[in-house]
C-alpha cells in the first residue's frame, strides 16, 4: 500500500511518460539534475515528491511548461497510466516529424490499422 499523494503519482507518472517520449534514461535526467537516477526513479513512482524548484529543471530539461505535469488531473487528484516505452518512444518520433504528407500518411496507416484491426 502507498502513502503515494494521488498528485505525486500523477506528475511522477507525466514525468517518466514525457522522459520515455524525448528517448532520455532515467541517468540522463538524473545527470542533468546532478542527482541520482534512483532519485528520478522515485520521482517517477510518486514514492518522492518533487520541489517547486526540481519540477521547474525538469520541466527545462524537457522542454515543456510545468503545466504539462499536471494536465490531466481529475477532481480526486487521480490521472491516466503510464504510457508503454515503446508507445511513448513511437509518439516522441512521430512529434518530431514536420508536418506533411508524410506525417500525414504515417498517421493515416495507423489509424488504419487499428480499424482493420477493430473490425
């Protein structure tokens, strides 16, 4: 059982989501941060809470407002799953395509695939 703040969790879980999609390690944001990797780990699992000043790093190191941490949240503080590492590293990709046709037809086989699929 964790003594976890459902809002810890929620910005543990966007942290470690974003940090899979930039194809960064645990060690990579640790070394920017100057702290341990088993620090982030903790982060990402709600077990620590991350100061105002850390969530403001971290939201530079990765390159986003430090709303994106707590987009999301419902009225119990509760938010959405961690995404699949690969999931996450497909979406990070794809956001780095500029857009196009090819992001278009990138986009398009995956929704069509996932129709067929349903079907």
């Amino acid at each position: 059982m964790s003594d976890s703040h459902p809002v810890d969790v929620h910005v543990g879980k966007r942290l470690k989501n974003l940090r899979l999609m930039r194809q960064m390690t645990q060690g990579d944001v640790a070394k920017k941060l100057t702290i341990s990797f088993q620090q982030v780990q903790k982060y990402e699992l709600g077990r620590n809470r991350i100061s105002a000043s850390k969530l403001y790093e971290i939201a530079a190191i990765l390159d986003v407002q430090i709303s994106y941490f707590f987009e999301g949240l419902d009225e119990t503080g509760g938010g959405g799953p961690v995404l699949d590492p690969e999931i996450a590293k497909l979406a990070g990709q794809l956001a780095q395509l500029p857009p196009g046709a090819v992001k278009h037809n990138i986009t398009g086989l995956i929704t069509a695939v996932i129709s067929e699929r349903a079907a």
